[in-house]
C-alpha cells in the first residue's frame, strides 16, 4: 500500500547529491505529454545516470521514453525522489510500491512508459520467450515472478549485449500460443504439463525452442503458420 498522502509530496528534499545513493523508488515525468515512467532501484544515484546515459545514446530499454525523449529533448522531463532511504533495500517492498504507482499513473493518464515493453513494442500485444542463465520463461513476467527481478531489470539485460546469460528467443503473439505436440492440440503451456507430457512449464518451453529434430514436432501453431507463409511466397518467387 502507497503511503498516506504520497502524491502530496512530488519530490524528496534532495541537499547532497550523495544522499540519492540509496535504495528507493523514482519516476521520469515528461512534462510535455504528461506520461510517466517509474522505477526502482538499490541505487537511485547510479539508476539515474543510467537512464540518462542511455536515453542520450538513443538506446534505452524502453522505446516510448526513448521516442519522446528524441522529440522533446532533455528538458522536458522531470527526474523525481519519490521514496528513498534505509526503509526501502527490501526489493519486494520496492517491486510492490512501484507496480501500485504503475497502476495509480494509468488509471490518472491512461498510458505510462511500463505499459508496453521495449520487447514487446517491436510487434504490438507479442509475448517475449526468454532465456535467463540457461533457464527459459514463456515470457518476462514469468522470469520475474520466479528470480525476483524487476521487469526493467530482465529487459534492460535482454538488451544488453554484455549480458551473455540474457537472450530473447523469439517473440510469440498473445493470445496465438496453441501448441502441436505430435500432432495433438493444446491451448498453453501448461495443458501439456498437465498431460504428463513434461513435468514442468520450463521443460516444455525449452522443447518448443529447441532446434534438435528430437522436438521437431513440438512447435507453435502460429510460428509453422508464418514459416509455412513464408515458404509459400518464396516457392511463388522462385
């Protein structure tokens, strides 16, 4: 739960730049159209350069920032404090406050820079299969919900081509993910566990992105639809 009168306050009372380098919860307005991105950090000091050194070369993680930061320029975004200190190095704590502000700016605005995803922007309502540290998730939110980690985290890493044990292994649409496992139809995930085909969500998602002829029966209906498209218009070509 959000402190009593918290949107009162629009900025902590910062004397020493020194003093951000503590764990809390920030937010990016853009004083232009009104929309807000927020975030947490261990270190707000170091997560703030970070935006800023990443917006300036045009490669944040979250596209519509980036978008609006090009077109309104640096000044036209206000970096704010909103929570900071001791009271806040549990990352849960953080995490929770920080999905409530999320849900307050969307319900006030309509739209906030976490509503969509810099992965998931490239194709509109896609559901981003990850793998994290030989791991893979049918998408970010499961990966965050199991390590613990912020959204922001898992896509900045996802970006990052530093970050060996982050990789995006295709995108799939939301909403199309029936899967054909020889030849039988099922609507998630997680009917073929229950099927007793696999014993986890893991173990089916790594099959389904394997490229060994051992799984080649376990696919996407909606990927073999596109890759059939696409054989068919290259056949036509040729």
């Amino acid at each position: 739960m959000l402190p009593p009168n918290w949107e009162n306050t629009r900025k902590v009372n910062i004397t020493n730049i020194l003093e951000l380098a503590y764990p809390g919860i920030y937010e990016i307005h853009c004083l232009k159209n009104n929309k807000v991105y927020v975030g947490e950090s261990q270190n707000i000091l170091s997560r703030l350069a970070d935006h800023v050194s990443t917006l300036q070369q045009n490669r944040s993680h979250s596209l519509p920032l980036q978008k609006d930061w090009n077109q309104f320029s640096m000044n036209k975004f206000d970096f704010i404090v909103r929570f900071i200190g001791p009271n806040f190095q549990n990352k849960n704590k953080r995490l929770q406050i920080e999905a409530e502000l999320i849900k307050f700016y969307e319900k006030k605005y309509g739209k906030t820079y976490n509503s969509t995803g810099p992965l998931e922007a490239r194709g509109l309502n896609y559901r981003s299969i990850i793998e994290i540290d030989g791991t893979i998730y049918s998408s970010i939110e499961e990966a965050a919900s199991t390590l613990n980690l912020g959204r922001t985290t898992i896509l900045r890493n996802v970006r990052d081509p530093k970050k060996h044990n982050f990789r995006l292994i295709e995108q799939v649409p939301q909403g199309s993910s029936k899967i054909s496992v020889n030849g039988v139809i099922y609507n998630t995930v997680s009917e073929i566990v229950k099927a007793g085909l696999v014993t986890t969500r893991h173990q089916a998602t790594r099959r389904l992105a394997s490229k060994s002829p051992k799984w080649k029966d376990w696919i996407y209906l909606d990927r073999a639809f596109n890759h059939t498209r696409t054989y068919i218009k290259q056949e036509r070509i040729n």
